[in-house]
C-alpha cells in the first residue's frame, strides 16, 4: 500500500504530499491586493458575488496573461471551486489535474477535498472517501475534525461490497478500523455530515427511501424532464419516445417538470423518491441537473437512468447508457486496427477540451492493438488555414509509412481539414469522431473526403432492425424523424420496460434484472447493463459522394482492456 495519493490519469504522474493548508503557506511572497493583475482582481470579485461563470472566465484570462506567478495556485483552485458551484464536475477535476501537472508540490487540504467533493457529485464515493482522506491527513482543527466526521458518516452508509473496494485504498489504520468494523456488523456513528466547502446551498438530504415491506400497488416510473422553460423542446422530444416505448403498457409514467434547473429538479426527485410506487426514474436530460440529483437517487436507492452524455455520472443505482469517448475510441481503433490493418496513425486534434480527450482515447486504444501513433498536432479550435498540418503529413508518410489520420472535431473544420490532407497524400485514411455527423454539411463536401470514416450514437438510416422498428414507429406516431435525443430516450425506457416484463416489481429488484437482460437490440444500438456500468454499440459511418452510409459493426474483441478516461460526448445545449 502506498501513501501517495489517488491518481486520476496514467501513470507516471507524481505527486507530493504537502502539508499546506492556506494559500499563503504556498508562497513566502505574495503579490499585494492593490498590484494584483486586473482579470484576477475581476475574477476574485465575481466568485465572491456568486457569478461563477464569470469568475472562471477571468481566472482563465489571468491564467494565460503568465502575470503574478505567486498567485496561479490560488486561481486554479478557485476556479475549480467555481466549476464545482456551477455543477460542472468534471471541469472542476480538470482544473485540478492541470494545477497537479504545474503545481505538484502545492497539494493542499482544501485542493484533496474539493477532489473527493468532485468525486461524490459524479456519484463516486469510494473514490471521494480516498481523497477525504488524503485531506484529513494534512487538516488541522477543525477541519481535521469535519473531515473525519464526513468519513465516518460516508463508511456507515457503504454496503458491503462497497467497503471491500474502499478498505485496500486507505492508507490510514484509523479509517481502516473503521471499514474493518462496518464489516464485522457493528454500527458507526454517523453524526450529520457538514456541508463541503462547494455544496449547493439548500441541499438537504433526500428522503428516506421507502423500505422493502412496502407494498407496491402498480410499478409507476417516474419521469424528470424540462417541460417548460428555456429547453422545454428537448424535454418534450425526450418524452415523446418514453411514451412511445411504454405504448401499449398498464405501467404509469409520473412525469415532473424540472424546467431545466437543478433546485425543482431536486424537489421533484424527493418526491419520486417518497412515493414507494416509484421503482425507477428516467432522466434528467440536462447535464448539470443529472449531476446535482443523481447522487440523491443514488444515496435513496432508487434505480435511475439518466439521459445526459457528460461523464461520470453513474453508480451503483445511477446507470448512464450515453456515448462516451472511450466507446468511440474503441469502435475506431477496431475497424482500423482490426478490420482495415491499418498499423501506423497520426492525430491531429483542436485545442480543446472535446480534441484533447479523444486524441488521449484514440492514441491508447490503437496501441493497445498493436498500432504506432507516428505523429500528432494541436491546432486553435475554428482553424481554417492547414498548410503546415498538410506539410507534416507529407513528411510522416515519406519517413514513417502513415496510413491514417484521426481528426476529433466538428464538421465544419473537419471538412476543411480532411480535405487539404487528402490533397497532400490522396491515399490517407480518414477517420473523425461524432462531431463530424452533421449531413447538410458534408453533402457539400470535396470529394476529398470521400471514403472518411467517422463515428456516433444515431444514424436515422441504419438498417439495423431494431433501429428502423423505432425509426418507422415515431415517423408514424409523430410525423417526424427522430434524432439521437430521441433514441437514446426511448433505449433507457425500452430498458425499464424490459425489467417490468422480467418480473421486477420493487427498487430492489430492477439493478439485478437490468444485469440479467443480456444484450439488448436499441434504437441507438446495442446496449448491455453490467455491474461496472453500461455499454453501448455505436454507428461506424462512412462519406461518399455527399453519402452517408453505415458499416456493418465489428464488436471489440474479448477481454481488450483500456486507459482512455471515460467522458461521455459533448456538444449539446444540454450541457
């Protein structure tokens, strides 16, 4: 067992532990209120009125100015503070590890607790317990003191499992003890947990779920949902393909407006959670208010399928069957590696969020097959000019035998891109992630691009069976082509449904029965329900004249492991 702290990247990457609990402890020289830089007086100003969009906006200005240096620890921090009040989770951890790469030696108590505040929101409790724990080693007074207090508490509510996968990851006796007495049947005290440092104001705890030898009338499946307010369309659509997965079935659907906004749909959840005719939940859509409340559902023990495609937002009850960049990743490194023998890869990514981790998955998913990245460039997002992107492939082609070029963006650089590499070698293989799907565009191609292969959720044309059944059914319900929106809604009900018809009939039992249903055929493909989460089948497409057309899957071959993070598809207003 090693004290060092938990890792949320690849190996390799050290970190000190050091035992520095205020910011002034960072820096023997501080630069003054009155000299500091205008974008962090601007950004402090905003966190302190509560415009946390606003204050990482600036922080992020300061952070690029290279101004002030003895204050870039304490603004990565707080802008990660900030990203965790907006609910934005995964943000906030990617601020950390950055300030972790810069900053390896400034690790204080507030920077590992925020991490395991992170990690509880995204439903991660095991998780968020190593990093508590990390901070209470380097606590003082009463910090030391809440921070035990919240363990103690986050232990006694761990089933058993969940505390056989906690125990080897402390490194302290003192909560090892406590792990080894929660195992042995005794009870912890579990006194009320304070509030982290980030928690949204207001955040009591949910209800107490309805216990086991509560009656169930009629299963009811509640529904979270925007129906009003500013993304009251998506609900809507979303709805739609619940109802129209549900046709035909005597099972109610309670449905609740969320609005969109985190606080009704936390009160809503509550009262799903109170009512023990509710055996499960569908939704919610947007991904800062699936963030917020799944955690509640899956402290209540009641069985969720949430609709949004950011990360992480799963656990033992919480199931999220969403696009991620590690299916994306796998599915392409297969068809090139496996089926194409392609053997020799560049990558050439936007500098941005969305490019860099598809660039990470990509890169060590064709390696673990055998393959060689060659080469790899980082353009500013929006590019239009590619002359040296163009250059550099020349040149790994006549060095190093590339083959294929995988460019993670959005069609309208991605066109532009793809086509001036085509010029530079007509042979090169093109392979793009979800974000070049968008047919108006790519009907207008070069033909530069033709024989691209690209990947995504949905493809409305698949004549998969159980794709083109969904498809015919809500054209001729809605008189509209459905969208992956559409699908992906109708899939997570189409799994609800399907352990009703198992003979699920409580909680209890809906976890187990969405294990034992196997592969399931979706609209948006195939999806199988497994203990570490579930696993989607996604669309290998493929551009030909302005043509979008599908490939016939190749499934990833047993046993093929990974290290990409696994992040869930952006680009959406739901986001």
């Amino acid at each position: 067992m090693t004290n060092s702290p938990p890792r949320r990247s690849s190996a390799g990457r050290g970190l000190v532990l050091a035992a520095l609990v205020f910011f002034a402890a960072c820096s023997a020289r501080v630069t003054p209120p009155e000299d500091q830089p205008l974008a962090y007086r601007q950004a402090e100003d905003a966190f302190r009125l509560g415009d946390f969009e606003r204050a990482v906006h600036n922080y992020q200005i300061f952070l690029r100015s290279g101004e002030a240096k003895d204050l870039v620890p304490r603004a990565y921090y707080r802008m990660a503070l900030a990203e965790f009040r907006r609910g934005r989770y995964d943000d906030s951890l990617a601020v950390l590890d950055e300030m972790e790469r810069r900053f390896p030696e400034k690790q204080w108590s507030e920077v590992y607790e925020l991490r395991g505040d992170d990690e509880e929101a995204r439903g991660n409790i095991v998780s968020a317990v190593r990093w508590w724990e990390f901070a209470w080693k380097t606590a003082r007074g009463e910090d030391k003191r809440a921070l035990h207090q919240r363990i103690s508490a986050a232990l006694s509510h761990m089933d058993e499992a969940a505390l056989t996968r906690t125990r080897p990851l402390l490194s302290t006796n003192e909560f090892r003890s406590l792990v080894d007495a929660r195992l042995r049947g005794a009870t912890l005290p579990a006194p009320p947990t304070p509030r982290p440092s980030g928690a949204t104001p207001g955040a009591a705890a949910p209800p107490a779920p309805p216990t086991d030898g509560q009656a169930i009338v009629q299963p009811r499946v509640g529904v979270l949902l925007p129906q009003s307010g500013p993304l009251d369309v998506y609900g809507q659509r979303s709805l739609e393909a619940i109802r129209l997965a549900f046709a035909g079935d005597s099972t109610e659907l309670v449905i609740r407006d969320t609005q969109g906004k985190i606080s009704v749909a936390r009160d809503a959840l509550d009262r799903l959670i109170a009512d023990p005719n509710v055996i499960a939940v569908i939704g919610p859509l947007r991904s800062k208010v699936a963030e917020a409340v799944a955690p509640r559902a899956e402290r209540a023990e009641l069985p969720m399928i949430v609709l949004s495609q950011r990360s992480g937002i799963t656990g033992g009850y919480v199931i999220q069957p969403a696009m991620t960049y590690r299916r994306q990743a796998v599915q392409l490194a297969d068809y090139a590696v496996d089926v194409r023998g392609l053997r020799r890869f560049a990558v050439i990514s936007p500098r941005d969020s969305y490019g860099s981790a598809l660039a990470q998955a990509f890169r060590d998913e064709v390696e673990q097959r055998g393959g060689q990245v060659v080469g790899s460039l980082i353009y500013e997002p929006h590019a239009t000019e590619f002359s040296v992107e163009a250059l550099s492939v020349e040149r790994w082609v006549e060095r190093d035998g590339l083959q294929a070029v995988f460019v993670p963006d959005f069609a309208s650089t991605a066109i532009a891109l793809g086509a001036r590499l085509r010029q530079a070698d007509p042979g090169l293989v093109l392979l793009g992630s979800n974000g070049w799907h968008a047919p108006n565009e790519l009907a207008e191609a070069p033909r530069e691009l033709d024989g691209a292969v690209f990947i995504d959720g949905f493809f409305a044309r698949s004549q998969r069976p159980a794709t083109r059944r969904f498809v015919n059914a809500y054209q001729q319900a809605y008189q509209s082509t459905p969208d992956i929106l559409e699908a992906q809604a109708y899939d997570a009900a189409k799994l609800i449904r399907s352990t009703l018809g198992s003979g699920a009939r409580s909680r209890t039992q809906v976890i187990p029965a969405l294990h034992q249903l196997g592969r399931i055929e979706g609209a948006s493909g195939t999806i199988t329900v497994e203990p570490d989460g579930a696993h989607r089948e996604l669309f290998l497409l493929r551009l030909d004249a302005g043509t979008i057309t599908e490939i016939p899957y190749v499934a990833p071959r047993a046993g093929a492991a990974t290290s990409a993070p696994e992040v869930a598809a952006p680009a959406s207003p739901l986001d």
